[in-house]
C-alpha cells in the first residue's frame, strides 16, 4: 500500500514538472517567433486594410529609424509599454512590405552618434524627470523626401497606426493637396490688438482641426467676400457663413460646377462664436446659412431653429444644456460609409437640421441624425433659457437629418449669371449700355457636397481635452468630431488609404444599455422634478412680492403678518430644495448603480467561468483518482 502511495506520488511529482517544462518551452519558442493572435473582435492590433495599400505603393526602399531610449531607469513604465507596442507593429509593417522596408533601432544615449542623427532627423527628447530625459520618436526617408514623428506620445497609442502610416504617405506622396478654408468664425486664430492687451486679453491661437488639417493638406484661407475660389483649390470647407453674399454663393456655386468638392458647417447658433470674439462680448449670435444655393439643390436649412434630443443627451455637460449638445452614438450614424462607418460617438452643439428633397440628378444620403425623441426649438429659446428647454419637451417623434452628403451633377443657383454689385448707400447704379457676356457655368460634371448642421463640433472642446506638458501639447480625443471632418476630407481631397487607419483609432464601448435606462430614469423623474421647480419659482415670486410690500406707516419695516408670511415661504423654500436635491441624489444613485453593476458583470463573469471550469475539472479528477 505504501509503495503505490510513493508510486502515486512519484508519477505526481514527474507530471508536474514536465508540464512546467513544456510551459516554459512554449514560452520560449513563442518569443523567439514573435506570434501575435489578434482575437479582439475589431482586429484593433491587425494592420488595417489602408495601410496596405500605402504599403503597396512602395517603389523604392523606405527606412524607419526609431530612436528609443532604452535605459529601463530612465524610461518610466508606460514609456517603456509604449516602446514596446511600436516595436511590435513595425514588425507588422515590415512583415507587409515584403522586403521595401528596413527599421534601425538606435539608442540615443548622450554625446552618441545615435544622438546626432536623432537631431538631424527631427527626434526630439521629452523630458520625463527633474534631470531625465527620453527619446521615443521615429524618421521615415524614401527616396530625396523625408518626415518624422518627433515624439510617439503614449497619450496618442490609439493613433499610433494612424500617425506611422500618415507619415510614410507623406514621403511616398510629398505633394501636399491644397484645400480653401473659408470661415465665418477666427479658426485661423486671432493676434492681440492694443484695446486686447489694455484689456489684459491676448490673441487666440487657431483651431486644433486647422494644425492638424495643416499637417496633411496646404489649408488656403478664402476671404468670405470672395468672388471666385482659386483654381488649385480641389475641396473648399465653408464653415458658418453667416451673412454670407450673393457673391460668395456664387462663387462657390461656380467651384462645385467646376467639379470642385464641398464641405459645408452652417449654424443656427454658432456658440463658440461670442466666446472667441472677446470684442463682441458674448451677445446675442445669429445663424448661418447658404439659402441661394441650397435652394437650388432641393433643401432647407431653418437658421433659427435648433434641435433638442431626450435620448442623446450626455452627462459630460451641465444638464441645463444637455438636450441641446447631443451626443450621437452608432445608432445614428450611417454605418456602411467610409466616413462615419466606425466612429462610434460624435457630440454637437445647438445643431440644426436639414430637409427637402435633393433636386434632380442629385442622390442624398443622410450621414448623421437625431433620435425620434427630439424636436426644434427657436433658437432665442436655446441661447436664453436652456433650462426651459427640458421643461417644455416635447418630442415629435420623428429623425432629423443633421449631416447629408448630396452626389451627382448640380445645376447653378444663379442662371441669371453672376450677381452684380450692389452700390454703395447714396451712389446710383451705374447703367451699362453693352450687355456682359454670361460666361458662367449652368451645371458640371459629378461632384460631391457634404452639409453639417453645426460648426460648433470642430472646436477642441467638444472632441477633445487639450493639455500642456513641458510646453508641448498633449491631445486626448474623446470623440470623433475631428476623425469626421478628417476622413470627410481626405476621402474628397486627399488619400483616402488613411480613413481605415484612422477611424479605427476613435473606437470606443458605449454603455448602450446605460444610455436607455438613463433616459428612461429622467423621464420618470421629469415630472416630479419639473414640478418641484415650477414650485421653487412661484415661492421665490411670492418672496418677492412680500417682501416689497410694507406698511405705509412703515418706513422701514414689514407687518408682524407679512413677517410671519415670508418665514412660511422660506420655509417652504428650503423644503422644495432639499427635495429637489434628493430626486436629483435618487437619479444620480440609480444611474451609478446601474453603471457599478453592469461593469462587476463585465469584470468579473469571465474569471467566474475559468475558475468554475477549474473547479470542475479538478472535481473531475480527484473523482477518478478515488475510483482508481
């Protein structure tokens, strides 16, 4: 009995260690191999399908360089992390180019040669303590054309793709396109006068969308008062023209007859308008539009109403504005397009909306749209009285185009030929005897019109978080407002091999069940909370109506009963208060443990199961050596 024990036992002892051993070997034999199996269900770590493409347009040889400061003390662990995931893709790249690109990995160490040609490449060292810095940057040279990456910031990781293959179509294509930018509000930034700086207010700096537009594309400004769009334009951005010419419209009108691509923003309130102007001084701003010309195309643009939506509302803002700055989820945006198929979330910002029916020869398809739980309100409401807003909603139970791309042959606005000058206040209109020859277009070739209901999305505050760091600038996107203008544009005016590239980079998990329950949550406290504040005003009314009343043989004081009076009201205040605070605290701990219990679910149903089967299996086991 005891020999089989030690028998038992023995052949235990063996088992064990020679699993270790085949553990350890496979181990082994996978680093040597350097094998990835992307099982994560977008292929997010697989080269995507536009990167193969630039890939395959490789004629000659092209060499990545990538400077890494290797030192592990110096190099905190995300660094080191990050490194790490560069190293791994550009063996993917390498893997894809079949044999057209050589990667040198060099490690710039003080007072090195690594160090002078990571400076004569363009890498620069961040600094990452007191006294350390690190070097993390790639170069790309094909051919005579050059480019690199100064710093692959970890903050950018799911750029990174993104970032290598837009700097390699760089050096294989190094013309840049040329688009026209012309726009209704400071993007282009704006310097400091002498009444600013009195003022203690400096310039502006332009728009996040335009630097990164700038480091792609040869980005013209076009003057709103233009009367023709140059020639080297290919794809012009108009962005809320507001009070914008017949003129203007139409040269725009002869740009797309030309078979020139358009991007329109227009506005029913552009927000971001007053905020930049500190000269303006917040006021009152009116709407954009491009009336001539979208009449001509079938549609209309109301520039004095504004869209509010119960069901895209996101709690990232102040809920008095959270029915007018929706956040859109997949679910309303059109999927099957290479422009918007994967961004998964896009916030707008008091956006208006789009309808009528394309003119003929013209396709519309819609790119973006609102929930059936929205409706239009007039804009004075959304600028004055937001709160008033989800009060008084009202859904009308239908979708609402807020983004329409128009395809096919267009037909001029203007058949009358190009609009004459109107004389200045107090001049005659000169008469001309000789008749101009009408040498405008009256329709073009096929073309592509892109029209946005907001111009708002495009200012960093509404896609992204911006932060200095050592003077350098730091970007952590939060949606795809920028992907969307981003791929609209180098799908219409650039290479479109990068639109795959990028928008996987702005994938994100949306708690869609969250998204529901939330809004069915608010619409069960709505009533009761709308009510609790229709209380609170009328008590505040009354408070303030007793309390300018007094006696007349009273200077100074109020009647015992109307101090009694306000005492009562006040009281009642604080209770409506208080209880408003506590169907707010009820809202808000639903929705936390909804969200607390759904992600306990996702963390930790899959451990559960493996340690389950674990169990069994040991169970299982232990159940046939008894029985042996």
């Amino acid at each position: 009995m005891k020999h089989k024990s030690f028998e038992t036992a023995l052949y235990s002892t063996i088992g064990v260690a020679v699993m270790l051993l085949i553990v350890v070997a496979i181990n082994v034999i996978t680093s040597m191999t350097r094998m990835r199996v992307d099982l994560t269900e977008d292929r997010i770590y697989t080269l995507s399908e536009g990167t193969r493409k630039i890939l395959s347009k490789l004629d000659g040889k092209l060499k990545i360089r990538f400077y890494c400061t290797r030192d592990e003390a110096a190099m905190p662990v995300n660094y080191r992390n990050h490194a790490q995931r560069i190293d791994d893709l550009l063996a993917e790249y390498k893997k894809l180019a079949g044999g057209k690109l050589e990667i040198q990995k060099l490690d710039p160490q003080p007072d090195t040669d690594a160090e002078d040609f990571a400076n004569a490449d363009g890498v620069e060292p961040r600094q990452v303590g007191i006294t350390e810095s690190v070097f993390m940057g790639l170069s790309f040279t094909y051919l005579d054309t050059k480019a690199a990456l100064p710093f692959m910031d970890p903050g950018r990781e799911k750029f990174l793709e993104y970032d290598i293959s837009r700097a390699i179509a760089q050096v294989v294509n190094p013309e840049r396109p040329v688009i026209g930018l012309m726009s209704g509000l400071p993007v282009f930034g704006m310097p400091s006068n002498p009444m600013m700086m009195q003022m203690g207010q400096r310039g502006q700096e332009p728009w996040l969308f335009v630097s990164e537009l700038q480091k792609d594309f040869n980005v013209k400004q076009v003057q709103m008062e233009t009367d023709k769009i140059d020639d080297d334009i290919k794809l012009l951005i108009v962005m809320h023209p507001k009070n914008i010419s017949d003129k203007a419209q139409f040269a725009i009108d002869q740009f797309v007859l030309r078979g020139g691509r358009l991007i329109a923003f227009l506005d029913p309130y552009a927000a971001m308008e007053g905020r930049q102007n500190p000269m303006m001084g917040g006021g009152p701003q009116g709407g954009s539009n491009m009336e001539k010309l979208l009449k001509a195309w079938g549609l209309e643009f109301d520039s004095n109403k504004v869209l509010a939506d119960a069901n895209l509302r996101s709690p990232r803002f102040h809920p008095r504005y959270q029915y007018l700055l929706p956040n859109l989820t997949p679910q309303y945006i059109k999927q099957d397009e290479i422009i918007t198929g994967q961004i998964d979330n896009l916030i707008l910002a008091f956006a208006g909306v789009f309808t009528g029916t394309p003119a003929e020869g013209l396709k519309m398809d819609t790119l973006l749209e609102s929930s059936e739980q929205s409706q239009l309100v007039d804009r004075f409401m959304a600028e004055m009285a937001g709160e008033q807003v989800g009060k008084d909603f009202k859904p009308g139970n239908r979708k609402y185009s807020l983004a329409v791309r128009l395809t096919g042959k267009f037909k001029t606005a203007f058949p009358e030929g190009k609009p004459e000058d109107k004389p200045a206040e107090g001049e005659k209109k000169e008469e001309n005897k000789e008749a101009k020859k009408d040498e405008a277009l009256k329709a073009g070739p096929e073309t592509t019109v892109i029209l946005v209901g907001d111009a708002d999305m495009l200012h960093e505050q509404f896609y992204a978080e911006v932060q200095s760091f050592l003077n350098q600038k730091i970007m952590m996107i939060h949606s795809g407002n920028l992907t969307f203008l981003q791929n609209a544009v180098e799908l219409l005016g650039g290479d479109a091999s990068l639109v795959n590239a990028r928008t996987r980079a702005t994938k994100s998990r949306n708690f869609e069940v969250i998204r529901n329950i939330r809004t069915q949550a608010a619409a069960d406290y709505q009533a009761e909370l709308q009510k609790l504040e229709e209380k609170k005003n009328e008590t505040q009314r009354k408070l303030s109506e007793l309390q300018s009343k007094k006696d007349p043989k009273q200077r100074f004081a109020l009647s015992p009963e109307q101090a009694a009076e306000i005492e009562r009201y006040k009281k009642e205040q604080v209770e409506t208060n208080k209880r408003l605070k506590e169907v707010r605290k009820q809202l808000r701990r639903r929705e936390e443990k909804l969200e607390t219990t759904l992600k306990l679910v996702n963390i930790l149903v899959m451990p559960g199961v493996v340690t389950a089967m674990g169990i069994g299996l040991a169970l299982y086991n232990r159940k046939r050596t008894a029985a042996k």
